[in-house]
C-alpha cells in the first residue's frame, strides 16, 4: 500500500496542503509546535477516521473554520483509489472515488495504518483497557471484518448495561442478552486469541531486534479459556449465570472479555511495574511492527506512522527500527526535529518537508543507496 498523495484543506493550523508522499520514507521535520505531527494525525485519520489526539471533531478543524477535508491517493498495487475524510460540526464522513461507502469495512480495506506516538507507553505503562484497545486495533489492522465483531459485542454489552441500571431488570430480557452475549464474547475473544497467536512469535523477534537484550513475552489472558467456539460459549454463559445476582445488585456488566487483559513481561517479569523507559517503548515498537506483520500475513501493507522520532528513542534503537521498517516493506511516514536521523538509516529513496507555521515546504528527496 502506498500513499502517492496528500491533499489538506483547515485541518488543524494547515490551510492548504497538497503534496507528493509517493516514496519508501516521507520526513516531516522541524521546530516543535510547527505542525508535523498534525500531518501525521491527517494521515491517520484518513485511514482510520478518527484522530490519535482528540475525540473532539472541533479541535481538528482550523480556528475559524467550518469544516476541514484530508484526501488521498492510494496504491495498492491493483488498483489506485482516492479517499477523503470530511469535518464539520455534525461529525466525520469516508469517502471513496467520489462515494460515500455503505459499510465501514469496505472503506478500511483500502486503507490502513499503524501508528507509534509517545503516548503509546501507556499500553505498557496503564491499565487493561488501554492493553485490550491495542488487542482490538491489532485485530482490525489484520482484518477490516473484525470492526463488525466488536462493535457487535460492544453494542450488545451496553443495551444489557442500560437494562441492568433499572429499578427492577426484567430476568427473561437479562436472559435474552445473556445467551447473545455468550455467542458475541466467544466470537471476539476467538478473533483476539487469533491475532494474539500471530503476533506472538514476531513480537519476541522484533524485540530482541530493537532493544539488543532482555527477553520480552505476551499471552492474552481471559476468563473464558480455551478450547471451540463451543466451549466459550458454554464458559461464558456459566459466568453470566452465576454473576447474575452480583450484576443486578451492582446494576452494571461484572465478567466477560471487557475484561480480558494482555499481559506483557520482560525477563519473566511484569513489563508495567519493572520495565525501564527504554524498554518500554522497545516493547511498544515491536508490538507495533507484530502488528503490522500480521496484517501483512493476511495480506495487508498498512502506512506505517511514526510521531517524534526524535526523542522517542535512543540512537541506537533508531538505527534498529529504520532498518526493520526496510526489510518490512512498508511505507514509512516519520516526524522528527532532525531528517538525519532518518537519512542515516535509510537505505532507499527519503522524501523530505520541512514545516514551519503550519506551512508545508518543498520536497527534498535523497537517495542513500
């Protein structure tokens, strides 16, 4: 998947912006607060719909503007297709080549990105839910179908939630939700087993890789357990029945897998509470690149992202990361206060913006073969 080009109109502090992003690395680059990452943020929104920043469909549209539009050209090597993410104050709206498609999946399947920011310690640093989203998001990198499994359990959990908060739950309604939840959770947690199953052995590569030393492990934890479709079903309905009683007094959901939790160690010891900083973000990035390499297995090429290159790693966790990102094959969208830093590890073609007051430079494109 490549993305030939960008076009930006009142999105955030870029006025208007079109330019050519048709190479291996594209370089964002220059003073803090200039707009570089708000680049990188278009990007991701173009291929995911939502921003890494902000739920606040406001904050992404220019001070003084009504709406804002991203566009972009795609390659996927059959078929070249524009997409264009619209913003204005009734919310966010896809499109393909001029349509606005039916369902979300069939938009994600032309487009897909993994992204690495600072604040994505957090999935090793915080709690569950944040380890649970990066299971999800993995999930629906390798797969544009596993929205609809999601979304599916998700709705279901929060119809039973809002039966639970009345005065008196109807017992046949609660059951009705109960046995559609039992088949919903087995379904996810199958999908995310899976994902977890294909990330495994690639994350321990990636990771001896990017750091050097320490080894690094992650096992999908769930109260659901092993076996078929069949089993879960029957694990969970058992859950359900026995917390019955408990859910009803606390008027709230108490077992399923929105309460799974990835859990992740370093040396047989829990990442959270004993993982250097550095070690952290080597533990994030390589389960950023197991994810991109599962979606590839299926497939996929996603855009890599990659915010503050910078300052989030050491020298010579960069050079370590340039050179997977190569032999990955993927096409690489960097911020950094520095393109040295990327030009010293590339091999291929770099193409390179300067930012500076939300204004998009020239290209600059060097060869380092």
């Amino acid at each position: 998947m490549r993305l030939q080009e960008l076009g930006l109109s009142d999105f955030r502090n870029l006025a208007q912006v079109q330019i050519d992003t048709d190479a291996p690395f594209v370089v964002f680059h220059g003073p803090n607060a200039q707009g570089k990452t708000n680049l990188l943020e278009a990007i991701y929104g173009l291929a995911t719909l939502k921003s890494f920043r902000t739920t606040r469909v406001r904050e992404l549209i220019r001070w003084g503007c009504t709406h804002a539009q991203v566009r972009g050209r795609v390659d996927d090597g059959q078929l070249t297709r524009h997409f264009k993410l619209h913003l204005d104050p009734k919310g966010r709206r896809g499109e393909v080549d001029g349509k606005t498609p039916k369902a979300l999946g069939s938009y994600f399947e032309g487009i897909r990105a993994v992204l690495f920011c600072p604040q994505d310690v957090a999935i090793v640093r915080e709690g569950p839910d944040i380890r649970r989203r990066f299971i999800d998001r993995a999930a629906f990198t390798a797969s544009s179908s596993f929205l609809d499994v999601a979304m599916g359990f998700k709705r279901l959990l929060s119809q039973k939630g809002a039966l639970l908060r009345e005065s008196v739950p109807d017992p046949i309604q609660l059951d009705v939700f109960d046995a559609q939840l039992a088949v919903a959770g087995a379904r996810l947690v199958e999908r995310r087993r899976a994902v977890i199953e294909e990330l495994r052995e690639p994350f321990v590569t990636l990771h001896q890789r990017i750091s050097g030393h320490g080894d690094a492990t992650l096992r999908y934890r769930t109260a659901l357990g092993e076996g078929s479709r069949e089993d879960l079903v029957g694990r969970y309905s058992e859950l359900l029945a026995k917390s019955r009683k408990d859910e009803v007094r606390r008027g709230m959901n108490m077992v399923g897998p929105q309460r799974d939790e990835l859990v992740l160690r370093i040396d047989d010891r829990p990442a959270r509470a004993y993982a250097s900083q550095g070690q952290t973000r080597s533990v994030v990035l390589a389960l950023k690149l197991a994810e991109l390499l599962a979606a590839r297995a299926r497939g996929a090429r996603p855009l890599f992202l990659l915010d503050d290159l910078s300052s989030e790693l050491d020298r010579f966790r960069r050079g370590n990361l340039v050179g997977l990102l190569e032999e990955l094959e993927v096409q690489v969208f960097v911020t950094t206060t520095d393109p040295s830093l990327v030009l010293a590890g590339a091999q291929g073609e770099v193409r390179s913006y300067a930012v500076k007051d939300g204004a998009v430079g020239g290209a600059e494109v060097a060869s380092t073969h």
